[in-house]
C-alpha cells in the first residue's frame, strides 16, 4: 500500500516537468497507485518515485507506466530521450533545452485536431498521447455545451445539453465519453454511473471500459449533411450513497466553442471554497487546492460561469472544497 502521494510544486526544471506530465496521464486514465503496480508487476513505491519529481526515472519503468495508463509509448520515450539529454553535463551547448513535452510543442504548433469529446462529473490523438484511445466517429464539432450540476438533489445528477455540428455528410452517431473519478472517501466496489438521454436521439450503447470511464454511443434521429446543427440532452445520475469527486470539468478532445456552467450547492451544506479552472492540465484538477479567484455562491447556492474557444485537451470547469 502506497502512502498518499505529495503534491508537485512545478519550478520548471526538467525532473518536476516529467513528473507533472507522468501525474497528468495517470490522473486522465483514472488509475488508482494500486492498480497501476498490479498492471506493471512494479512496486506502488517505485510507480510513486517515477512521478515523485526528485529523479528521472528508469526508461523501463516509464514504458510500464505508460503502456498501464493508455499512453503512447514512442511519444514518451521521445520525451525522456529529450530530458534525459538536458540533464546531461556533456550535452552540447546548442542543444535546445525545452523541458515541454512532445505532444505540447505539436499542441502550440497547429490548430487542435478532432478527437473525443469527454467531460467530468479519453481519447488520445497524435498531439494528445496522454489519454486512453477510445475510437468513435469524426465528423462534428461542439457549437455550444450547457449544463446543470445538482449538489443539491439526492442523488446527485448533471442536465448537459449540447448542440453539434457535422463537418461531414451523412454523421449518423455521436460518441461520447465520461470520466466519474472517486472520491477519497468513496471505498465502495462498484462505481457507477446512470445516464439518460432526454431528447435528441436514441442512446445505443453504454460501456464501461475502465471503472472510472463511461462511454456512449448517441444514434441520431437521421443523418446530418455537412453544417447542419443538431441538439440532444443527457440526465447523468451518481447511483445514492457514492460520493461524487469534489470537480466538474470539462475537457474537450475535438472543437468545443462555448461551455455554459452552472452548479447548485445545498445551502445547507455550503461549500468552504469554489473556484474555476480555466484551460488548465488534467493534473492541476487533482490537486485540490483553490487555482485561481475563488467563486462566491448565491443565496440559493449557485454559482455560474462560462468559457469560449476551449482549447483540446484542457480543462475547464470548477473546484470546491467542503
């Protein structure tokens, strides 16, 4: 049993970089330490020093890790090859001393590609090789995302309304996917996670491939032709008595234009903190401390907040705190 991992200060040297990033791609794929060591046969201690930041970790030991979480494994050792060149006292004078990961520089370099819409209550591209491959198909981009967090409803339930748009002739289906991580407290055997569509289609098919990990599949009423819009609403409910992650984040993996939030908050159990998380790594949401301006509830309990032009593969949404 691993002891709780501490929290990473990022200073911006190369050891703390690859540690962030490692922290990164476990928290996408929703493995718990445990797990990890039982799917590459390593010690939890040894997979908490690979992320620990004080050393760069062994390449076989990264390839493990990788290979666990999902992650593209030649993109990663690329990206130890390039740290591991910065640490060394021989390297040449010229040589570029970049502690940013491959997928990164790509990310800065070109427009976000299409990929897999998610959000929290993955898929991986070539620039995006954190995130588990879920294959489902292209041809549509999110014009505008909405939704209703109720804290206060028992159980706890999420109204997200979307409307897309198709870039391709005859879109006949939309894949969606869902990450529900634990809570800390939440030591149940099952996870689970209850979704209904309310209008927009027929909801055919409904997997999920890991235990934090929900994937669905929506049939639409006809096939689009290319510019056409189309709207449907999902009713997601956490099953009573499992305890929800204290986020709910959005993080898009094709375009996304606008996300409307709004969450309720029981006044009878007020939060202690709120904040927002503005086009952020997947890792900063775990990390449980206020990231930015905190968010005040109304009197009823409700905070409001709202994005546009997303960026493909951060995160946006809200934090709090109880």
């Amino acid at each position: 049993m691993g002891r709780p991992q501490k929290p990473l200060e990022r200073d911006g040297s190369p050891v703390r970089e690859f540690a962030f990033w490692l922290r990164d791609l476990r928290s996408s794929s929703g493995l718990r330490y445990q797990e990890l060591a039982r799917r590459t046969h390593y010690a939890t201690s040894t997979l908490q020093g690979a992320a620990a930041g004080q050393r760069l970790p062994t390449l076989r030991v990264v390839r493990a890790f990788v290979e666990a979480c999902g992650g593209d494994l030649e993109a990663w050792r690329a990206y130890w090859t390039q740290i591991r060149r910065i640490l060394d006292r021989d390297a040449p004078p010229d040589l570029s001393r970049s502690v940013e990961p491959p997928w990164a520089q790509e990310s800065s370099r070109a427009a976000p590609p299409a990929g897999e819409d998610r959000q929290g209550p993955g898929r991986r591209s070539a620039s995006e090789p954190d995130r588990p491959v879920i294959e489902g198909p292209d041809g549509w981009y999110v014009e505008s995302f909405t939704a209703l967090l109720r804290l206060d409803a028992e159980p706890i339930e999420a109204e997200e309304q979307r409307v897309v748009v198709a870039t391709v002739d005859g879109l006949s289906e939309i894949a969606t996917s869902i990450s529900v991580p634990r809570h800390p407290d939440d030591a149940s055997q099952s996870h689970l996670l209850d979704a209904e569509l309310l209008h927009g289609g027929s909801l055919e098919l409904r997997e999920q491939p890991y235990e934090s990990y929900f994937r669905h599949v929506i049939v639409l009423p006809r096939p689009l032709k290319a510019g056409e819009r189309h709207a449907y609403a999902l009713r997601l409910r956490i099953p009573p008595g499992q305890p929800m992650a204290q986020h709910y984040v959005h993080v898009p993996f094709r375009r996304s234009d606008s996300f409307d939030l709004r969450v309720r908050f029981s006044p009878r159990r007020p939060p202690r903190a709120v904040w927002a998380l503005t086009g952020v790594p997947t890792a900063v949401i775990y990390q449980r401390s206020p990231a930015s301006t905190p968010l005040v509830p109304d009197r009823f309990g409700e905070i409001h907040v709202t994005f546009s032009s997303l960026s493909v593969g951060l995160g946006y949404g809200v934090c709090w705190q109880y």
